[in-house]
C-alpha cells in the first residue's frame, strides 16, 4: 500500500493511500487541479491547437513521447513517464516540483 502526503506545508498532510504509483498520481494530479489548475498535460494536437509552440520555442516533440506536461512555475516541458511506476511518478513529482512524498507501507 502507498501512502500519499502533501509537503506544500510545514507538517506533511495525509491525503490518502492507493494501491499503484498510477493511482497515487492520480490523487496528486486531482488535487492539483482542484487547487490551482497550473500544471497541463498536453498530447501533440492538443499543444499544435493550443499555440504553445510560442510558449516553448526551443521544445521540439519527441518521436516516442504520447503527452507532455508542464506547469506556470517551471520554463521546460517534461515528457510523460512511460511507465507510473515509482520511478516514473516519483520522475514527475521532481521534475513539475511538486510537493508531495509517496511512502510504501506494509500490508498487516
């Protein structure tokens, strides 16, 4: 079982548990959203349609990439993990600087 925490505060706030990394960042992301929706994920039509070429001049699409993310508080743009494993979701917690901590606890 994952253990989910905000660390935007002093004292890290418990927001819940999921069974996968991609359940957890689900939690991350809808609290984000309901937050302050200042982080995207954009596929190539949604990034052709919104212009944000003039955003990110330098940015050129990956060949193997799906989506994109970015967010108002950071200038680069970070490709979607492959995988929402631990090392991808962890990945994109660090890269879009967020503030949460996702620790794995033992089923009793």
């Amino acid at each position: 079982m994952l253990k989910v925490y905000s660390t935007a505060t002093q004292k890290p706030w418990f927001m819940g548990t999921a069974e996968t990394y991609k359940e957890a960042w689900d939690m991350i992301y809808e609290r984000e959203m309901r937050q302050s929706p200042c982080i995207g994920k954009w596929d190539k039509d949604a990034w052709d349609d919104g212009d944000m070429e003039e955003e990110f001049p330098d940015f050129v699409w990956p060949e193997d990439v799906d989506y994109v993310w970015t967010a108002d508080w950071i200038a680069e743009v970070v490709p979607d993990p492959k995988e929402y494993n631990e090392e991808g979701v962890r990945g994109l917690i660090d890269d879009l600087l967020l503030s949460y901590e996702i620790t794995e606890e033992e089923d009793n």
